[in-house]
C-alpha cells in the first residue's frame, strides 16, 4: 500500500462516525440471494441518494453535504467543502472485516472552479494497542470537468480499527464523491464472525461505558484466554463487538457467547443499531441467572430489519455492576429455508379471519412469504404500544408503526392494532404527577394521535388490555390506571376510540378468560359497562395456553358464556407452550411433545370451528418459533409454541389446524393411584381426589375418565357429556388387547363388574375391569354408533393418594400449640425426597372463615439459615391447591408456603406468586430437639365448608451449613412439588 498524502493525526470527529453496515441509511447493498466464494458480493453502495449515508467531516472547518448536481448517477453526490490542509476530507467506518480481500470502486470530480489535484480513498487503520497506519486503497487526478473513476483492493490482516477517508493533494480543493461500491469475494454478512481471544487480545470487542476488557488466562473457558469485564459502572457496561459489515439486513443469525461470573447475577446478550444518531436496542438473549463460578451460553437468533449506520452486540447484566468473563463468541448466519407451498394456506381451511402477530424483521424474505400465503390479518407485538409511539410526553415515535401498516396495506392484509392502553409497557411520565384529570387527559391525547394516524388503516384495536384481576373482590387488577382514575380509564379509552373512528371494531383484550374465575368477572365488567353505553364491540380471549391445561372445553364454555352478550369475539394471541411449568426446559423437545402439541391446537380448532358463528378472528401469538416471546418468558428456555418451527416448515402444530389426519399418534399418560370403589354407578370420594382425564370432544360428545390400580384390578370411570341418551350408547375400555364394553342402557359383557347411572349431562360407567399386568389403554366412547371419541396411553400405577381431614377451628397463629390442635387428626412427613435420612415434621390443619391453618412440629436438632436460598434453610413449606386441580403445573391461586425455624416467610406461585403472596400469616418457635411452625393461609377463591376437599402436602427441609441435605414430604415423592401439583394430598375440611 502507498502511504498517503500525509500522515494526519485521527479527528475527533471520527469517534462518533459508528461502523457503517452493508445497508446504511438510504444506501442500497445489493446481497445476492446465493452468495459463493466466486461471485462477487456487494457489501456496501453509497450512492448519496439520500443523505450522506453515515460520511461525515474529517478535520476542523470542514463541510460534508450532499449536492444536487454535478451528480456521477441519480440526482445527488457528496461534496466536500472548508479544507485547509491535504488529510481533510470525507470519512467514514467502513464494513471491513479482517482477512476478507475487498475491492472498491468509487467516482470523483473537483468542486466547480477547483483547480485539478490527486483525490485518493486512504484507510486510516489503528492495530489493537499499536499506533496508526494509513493505507492507500486508490487515487486519481480529478478535475471540474469531467468525472474519474477510482477503483483498488484492500484486505488487513491484524485486530484494527477503521476509517476509510477522501482526500486531496490540493489543501483548499473542494471535490466530490458518488457511487462508491465495495464488493468482497467471500461475502461477509455470511461467513460468520468468531472470537476466542487467543491472539491475546481483546480482537476488536471494545468496552461500553467505563468498563475495562483485557484478555487473560484467567478469563478461559477453552484454550489459554477469554476476556476479563472489569470497572462496571452500570448495568449495561460491558464488552461490545462491530458486527457492521457482517449482518445483512433481512438475514437471520444465531449468535452465542459463554459467561462466568464469580458471583450470582443474570447475563444477556443485546443488540445496539443507530442511524443518524438515534439508537434502538433490542434482545437478542435474555438475562440468565448464572450460578457462581459456572460457564453459560447466552444464545440468540437476530434479523436486522431497519437501515442502520452502527450495529454492535454486547453483553450487559440485568442489574448490578459485578464483573464478568466472556468467551468463545460466534455470529453464524441461516441459511433460510424456502416456504413450503405444497401445504395447505391456513385461510383456506377456517370458517373465520386467521391471523399472525409479527414485528419488522417479519416484513422481510421468507418470513413475509409464510405471513401472506397462510394469514389474512396481522398484529403488531409492540411497535404499537405506547412505548413504542409516545416515550415522551407529545413525543411521537411512528416509524415501525408506519412500516407495518404500510406493508400490510401493500399485501391486502386486516390490521389489528395492540394497544392502546395496558398497565405494562406505559412510560412512567404517564403517571407522573397525575391526577384523575391529568391522566385521562394524557390518555385521550395519546388515543387521539395514534389512532388518528391510522384511521380508516386499522380496522380492530385492542383498547384496553388486561384490566381484570380475579383475585381482587370486584375483579379489578389495582393498576396504576385504576389507582388514579377508577374505572374511567376504561370508559373514557373506549370513548375517545369511537370518537376517533367510529368505524373501527373496539376490543377489550385479557388473558385467562377460559378459566372460571376470570371468565366470570370479565364478564361481569363487559356486561356493566356495556349497560352504561360504553362502546365495547369486542371480547379478545388471548388463550395462552400450554400443551395439556386448561382443558378445551374451558375454552369453549368461555365463548359460549360472552355470546349470551351479544358481543363480538376473538382470539388474540394464541400459543401453545410445550411446558406445563414455569422450571422445566428442554434442550431439545422431544418429538412426542411436538405431536401431543399437534393433538392440542387441533383440539382447540375444533372447538374455534364449532364456535365460528361467536368468533370473527383467531390471531397466533407470532409467525414462527424463531421469534416467540415464550423464549424469554417466565424464564429462558427452548420453547417452540407455534404452528410453524425455526426455519418457517410445518409442524405437527401446523396440521392439527389445517389436516388433523395427518398428525402422529400421541400415547398420553394417567396416574393411576391405588384405590378401592363400590362399582354402582355412584361418584365415590375417591374420585373426587383426581380430576378426569378429558376425551376430546366430536360434536356434542365428550368424556372424562380416571383409574384406580388394586391386586383384583383396574377400577375404571368414564363420566359421558352425550345430550341424546340412547341405551346403545357405549364406553369400550381396551386393556392390553382385551375389549370391556359397557351400554349406557347398562348392558355389559360377562366376566367383570360394571355399572351405568344416568347424570345431568349424560351418564356414569364404572367397572373393576380384570386388568393383569396390561398398561396400555384405549378409552373410546360412542354415540350410539355415530359420533366416537378416544383417548390411548399409559396407565401408571401409583401409591395410594394419602388423605387427612381438617376440623373446623382457629387457632392464635403465635407458633405456640393451642389445645385445640390436640382434637386434629395428625398426618406425618415420612416420605424421602432428598437423603436417608433428617428432619420430620408432624402436621395438623384447621380451617375457618376463608384460612386454612396449619400446624408443623419439626424435629430436627440442628438448624441452619446460612444459604441464601430459602429453600436451603431448616423450613416448611405448605402447598394449598384450592381447586384440587391436581394438574401439572400451578394454577394463579396455587401456592408454596414458606416458613423458616425463625419465622421468615417466602411465597411462591405463577408470575412470581402475583395472586398469593399476600395470603400467607405466621409464626414460628424454636423448642427442645426442633421448632413448631404455625401458619395462617388465606384461600379467598373457593368457599370453605364441611367435605370440600383441598390439593395439600407438606415437605420439611433439613440444612446443614448452606446446604440443604435433606427433604421429606407428607406425600408427593417426586420432589417438585414446588412447580406441580399432580402429586400432592388431599386435605378434606370437617365439621
């Protein structure tokens, strides 16, 4: 390389001119849709068509702009005016790459009137911890005459920084620039990026905020280095790497990065992109708690999807300034895969309006493709929420708003706007010193100018969002909104809506509306409100739902239930998570899981089609499983939801909408408890401590059964919903090979007992059926030979379910043991769940006036609180399922109990215990070889009363030090109690 003109010092100008991507701001980069080492690919096109394109000033006094003409090409080149030495010019961060061999190609002229001088491109480059260099890419003599092509190669081969920079030989000469093209043999934006730090360097990562990289040895998770974040000041400091240049918008990537913390703390991996200034930020991995001392890969998928001038990935914490190491990064580019167009568009196969929620990044190449062959309609996930449009007060933010509808328009799509107003997501200045008048104030100004922009554009909102709590007396979540304003937020929002356009459809949108509790009192405020003439046109059912609850016929109760109002319904934000817990994760899910989740969404359409008539739309929750906000949320994990999988193909999912025939077998599973029942059609308690397993239903037809396990047999019940009673009506039972069936009319084969009664619904069949060693079984239920259903899997045989009753009664909760507890049947904690061998506790119950109470006597001679875990210290813990749901998951008003030998309190539940963290009173006292435990739980959604019955265990944990060494539970023996209540007791309330 020549050297330059001359060997300038580096403008200070440069440091805010960011690394320029293959798209800058109105440039073009032309990516070929297949990139091969031997064809030329386009990196970066300045054509200063619009604007400068991320060129800025290099030197003090001098002037960059764009100028309409002399332009090379188009209407517009850069011109660089107010030099005053040889080295001022033109710059910019240039999307180089160490050891890709680039040519540039480039068109200069002198300014009118300049005299003639040798205009030269010239790479100022500065190795990591070295002084600069400058190398000569191309020059050319250039006069105001005519326009001169530059043209030359440049590679480099060391960790550097860049600025690729015009100047001219002449001190004062005024010269322009246009169409400048890079190009590269190998295509950047595919080959990926790595960085193991094995140069002994920081290899281009550079530090955010005050903090400070150094590789080391210290900082290695493999071979000899990694990199040491030290001197963080605030939560997102840390090491950040240019990936301008090597990510094409449009283009998915998978990146990844090993962390190590020495204290606890939760990593990510995020994404920073500017134009003109302005940054955004966006996840690419969410935060993960890191165990002290442990490496864990924070990994992501990425789609840039708007220009940008600057892009860098970095690790931040999600609070805390602690250090950290990093180590073995690497950005991968996806190769995509074509959409399959030999499948069935969804749109054809549904009776009402189907849709996908999507984001910018979804507008783009094969996601676009899968949006308009298989939806009519699109949802926006945030860019319209009022983060995104109003962060500031009157300060509003369009931009991924207008390209959404806009690009929905262009394809003929419905558009559903999400939402206007919502306790989450809402800036605190909308709070901020608000009155009642200040904050509906605040509410119709911004309802006004976001849905005034695109009136006539979007046909649906969503108003409001989630504004019922059923765990609250009147059903009201205690938001800020309703803090402040009562409900007039809700009336005023949907007011201002209609006033604004009149011919939009005006939506109030929640989740769990197909259980019973939030069905009910959001049912309870549409019809109130709507009484009052407020204009809800609308019901949005979200149906977050997972692979096996609530059942679907919750869902289909829920829809009946909102069309005795007359109202409109939908379904907005379908998914179907592949847990049924907020722990459990998967590093692949097995395939099993992806058909049972295939079973699950065509149950959910059948019902959807069986509704039609009550429902104008149903909208899943994203595209694909590339993008899902169940990858973050309630934890990070693998967790594929949707129809379509990572790279856009058809799932089981996908056919349990579009072709149910074409799903896979799915074996399901039934515990089966050991358990002895009179077979005469009469309900037993004993099958009160289980729910059914449902049968899905066909048409008006559905079931639900259970099993119980005894040496002389299966014990079998199947409770049959069948409106048509007709005598030939049957319940088959296959055991093994073996048929056993049973006539609604009571007509049976001979050689086991069974037993048919007639219910309001339908009718009971129960039978001790000669089971043998068989665990396989098929449940089929015919109507009358015209309709059947069915449901095939494994029976697991169990323990007995373990029982014990509670008298009514209430004692001081003081930790002290009242004589009224000695009258309490007393139940025992014998069964191991950790160790051989440590502490127990006896346990009583009591119940009055909505409380249960409970009394643990633990002995246990040693006692510790040294962990900070909780679950780590001498404690009990108490599990209530008021429902006695017995399902694999938590339902909102299931909770976990804590109380230590010294009294301390810790709740958990779903969404962080949200509905019963405030239930739980109590106390505790340390005794002679132990501690007693007194507590006070408040069960406000069920009626206490004589016989009903609770889902109940107690597990005792045993320390030593910081560790827990031991456990024992009343019953459930799996030890995950905390995150499933299918296997705990039951505790049945006395007189």
């Amino acid at each position: 390389m020549k050297a330059p003109l001359v060997r300038a010092p580096r403008s200070a100008v440069l440091v805010l001119l960011s690394l320029v991507l293959s798209l800058v701001a109105g440039a073009t980069a032309a990516i070929p849709a297949t990139a091969t080492a031997a064809t030329a690919a386009t990196i970066a096109t300045y054509d200063f068509e619009s604007g400068t394109q991320g060129w800025g000033p290099r030197g003090a006094g001098v002037s960059v702009a764009t100028a309409p003409a002399p332009a090379h090409g188009g209407t517009g080149a850069l011109l660089t005016t107010g030099r005053t030495a040889t080295w001022h010019g033109a710059a910019v961060t240039p999307p180089f790459e160490k050891g890709v061999a680039y040519e540039v190609t480039g068109w200069a002229r002198a300014a009118d009137g300049s005299p003639s001088s040798t205009v030269a491109l010239t790479v100022q480059r500065t190795p990591a911890g070295g002084e600069a260099v400058y190398e000569r890419v191309a020059a050319a003599v250039v006069t105001d005459a005519a326009w001169v092509r530059l043209s030359g190669t440049y590679t480099y081969a060391a960790d550097s920084e860049l600025s690729l920079y015009a100047e001219s030989s002449g001190e004062t000469v005024g010269f322009l620039l246009d169409d400048i093209v890079v190009t590269a043999d190998t295509d950047p934006t595919r080959s990926g990026l790595t960085s193991d730090f094995e140069t002994g360097t920081v290899q281009e990562w550079a530090p955010r905020g005050g903090s400070v990289l150094a590789a080391g040895a210290a900082s290695a998770r493999t071979g000899s280095y990694g990199l040491g974040v030290t001197n963080r000041q605030a939560s997102w400091d840390g090491p950040s790497r240019n990936v301008l240049g090597r990510v094409a918008k449009g283009s998915k990537y998978t990146l990844s990065v090993w962390v190590r913390s020495a204290a606890a703390q939760s990593l990510g991996l995020s994404a920073e992109r500017r134009l003109g200034g302005t940054p955004a930020y966006e996840r690419v991995a969410a935060p993960r708690a890191l165990a002290a001392g442990e490496w864990t890969e924070l990994t992501g998928t990425y789609t840039l999807a708007h220009d940008v001038d600057f892009l860098s990935v970095y690790v931040e914490s999600a609070e805390g300034t602690e250090p950290f190491d990093v180590d073995d990064f690497r950005l991968v580019y996806v190769e995509p895969k074509p959409i399959q167009t030999d499948i069935p568009a969804l749109k054809d196969k549904l009776p009402f309006t189907i849709g996908a929620a999507f984001y910018r990044g979804a507008t783009l190449g094969e996601h676009a493709k899968l949006i308009t062959r298989h939806y009519e309609s699109v949802t926006p996930g945030n860019s319209l929420k009022w983060d995104a449009t109003e962060p500031a007060e009157g300060e509003f933010t369009f931009a991924d708003g207008d390209h959404l509808v806009d690009w929905a328009t262009a394809n003929g799509l419905e558009f559903r706007g999400h939402t206007l107003v919502w306790h989450s997501q809402t800036p605190a200045w909308v709070f901020e010193g608000a009155t009642k008048e200040i904050l509906l104030r605040r509410l119709e100004n911004h309802i006004r100018a976001v849905m005034g922009r695109y009136k006539g554009r979007i046909g649906t909102w969503d108003v409001v969002n989630e504004v019922v709590d059923e765990n609250r007396a009147d059903g009201l979540r205690r938001s800020p909104w309703y803090e402040i304003a009562g409900l007039d937020y809700i009336r005023t929002a949907f007011r201002v809506a209609r006033e604004v356009d009149p011919d939009a459809t005006l939506v109030i949108n929640d989740y769990n509306t197909e259980f019973p509790r939030k069905r009910q009192a959001l049912y309870d405020l549409v019809r109130k409100l709507r009484a009052e003439g407020v204009p809800i046109d609308a019901v949005g059912h979200q149906l977050h739902v997972n692979v096996e609850q609530p059942p679907a016929s919750y869902i289909e109760d829920t829809i009946e239930k909102f069309a005795r109002l007359g109202v409109e319904q939908q379904v907005t934000e379908l998914d179907v998570s592949v847990y049924t817990d907020f722990t459990s994760s998967y590093d692949t899910v097995p395939a099993g899981v992806l058909a049972l989740q295939g079973h699950r969404y065509k149950e959910i359409f059948d019902v959807f089609r069986r509704q039609a008539r009550h429902l104008s739309s149903v909208t899943i929750w994203g595209v694909a499983d590339d993008a899902t906000w169940l990858s973050s949320f309630p934890i990070t994990r693998l967790n594929p939801p949707l129809p379509f999988d990572d790279e856009l193909q058809a799932k089981p999912a996908y056919w349990g909408i579009a072709d149910p025939g074409r799903l896979p077998p799915v074996s399901r599973s039934l515990n089966a408890p050991a358990g002895t029942v009179a077979v005469d059609g009469k309900r037993d308690e004993q099958w009160d401590l289980l729910p059914g397993a449902p049968i899905a239903r066909t048409g008006d037809l559905s079931a639900a059964w259970q099993a119980r396990t005894t040496p002389a047999g299966l014990y079998v019940l199947a409770e049959v919903t069948d409106p048509t009673d007709d005598r030939t009506d049957t319940v088959t039972f296959t055991v093994g090979d073996t048929p056993y069936r049973i006539q609604r009319g009571g007509t049976h084969a001979h050689g086991f007992r069974a037993h048919t009664k007639k219910t309001a619904t339908g009718y009971r069949a129960e039978a001790l059926l000669p089971s043998g060693t068989a665990t396989g079984v098929r449940v089929a239920v015919a109507d009358a030979g015209r309709k059947e259903t069915a449901w095939t899997g494994e029976v697991v045989p169990l323990p007995a379910i373990r029982t014990t009753s509670a008298p009514k009664g209430a004692p001081v909760v003081d930790g002290v043991v009242d004589a009224a507890w000695n009258r309490v049947p007393e139940a025992t904690t014998g069964t191991r769940i950790q160790g051989t061998s440590g502490a127990t506790a006896r346990v009583r119950a009591m119940w009055k006036a909505g409380t249960l109470h409970v009394l643990a006597r633990v002995t246990d001679p040693v006692l510790s609180e040294e962990s900070p875990n909780a679950w780590e210290q001498d404690s009990v813990e108490i599990f209530v399922d008021p429902e006695n749901n017995k399902s694999k998951g938590y339902d909102d008003d299931d909770g976990q109990y804590r109380i230590s030998f010294t009294g301390k309190k810790t709740v958990g539940g779903t969404f962080d215990a949200f509905a019963v963290k405030d239930n739980l009173t109590g106390a505790a006292t340390r005794v002679a070889g132990g501690y007693v435990v007194e507590a006070a739980i408040r069960l406000p959604t069920v009626t206490l009363a004589q016989d009903v019955l609770l889902g109940f265990d107690v597990q005792v944990n045993d320390a030593t030090g910081t560790a827990r060494t031991a456990a024992a539970t009343w019953n459930d023996p799996t030890g995950r109690s905390y995150a499933d209540t299918s296997r705990w007791g039951v505790l049945r309330l006395a007189k």
